[in-house]
C-alpha cells in the first residue's frame, strides 16, 4: 500500500474549529474523492500529543501502488484539491509526504 500523509496546518485567522469543519465538508472531500486511483480516505483531527498545537490534523489518501499514487500527485484533480485546500490551510506550512505502508501489527 501506498501513502500520501498530510500534516494540515490551519489557515492564519481561521479558527481550528473552522478549518476543520471545512476539511470534512461536502465540498473539499468531493474533490478528494475524484483523486484517480484513491482507495482510501482517512481524515484525523488532532486530539493531544507533543505536535497537536502545530498540526490540525493529519490526512491518509491511500493508493494501491507509488505508480497510482505518483499519477495521483501529478493530476489535474490534485491541483484541484490543493487550490481548495488554500481556502482553509496555511499551505506553506501544510506537509505532504509519500510514504509505504508496512502493517507492523494486524
């Protein structure tokens, strides 16, 4: 399994509550949805932690391959996303990682 991780760092002058409500709203995850090759759409709002002040939250779009996933990043439908993701991120400190899944236990 392939991974893209976002580490969601909210917009200056929007309120956590706020941004988070917009993430899971009708109208960001409906452009998620359309990603090519998305098998999986993981949503987590930061609850505590040592980093949960910096970070929001954390999404997990799931892909079958890297191939999917790398044809996913490079699509029109991403760019999409992440022109939405404008209205509610500081995008310059929103992260996106490529990662491989590796089920340790489970």
């Amino acid at each position: 399994m392939a991974k893209l991780i976002l580490l969601l760092r909210r917009r200056s002058g929007t309120t956590r509550e706020q941004s988070l409500t917009y993430w899971a709203s009708g109208a960001h995850t409906e452009l998620v949805e359309k990603l090519p090759g998305l098998q999986k759409y993981v949503q987590n709002a930061t609850t505590g932690g040592s980093g949960a002040s910096d970070c929001d939250g954390v999404g997990e779009l799931w892909f079958d391959s890297e191939a999917a996933r790398d044809q996913a990043l490079d699509s029109p439908e991403m760019a999409q996303v992440l022109e939405n993701g404008k209205i509610f991120l500081d995008m310059d400190r929103t992260s996106i990682l490529t990662v491989s899944d590796t089920t340790v236990v489970g």
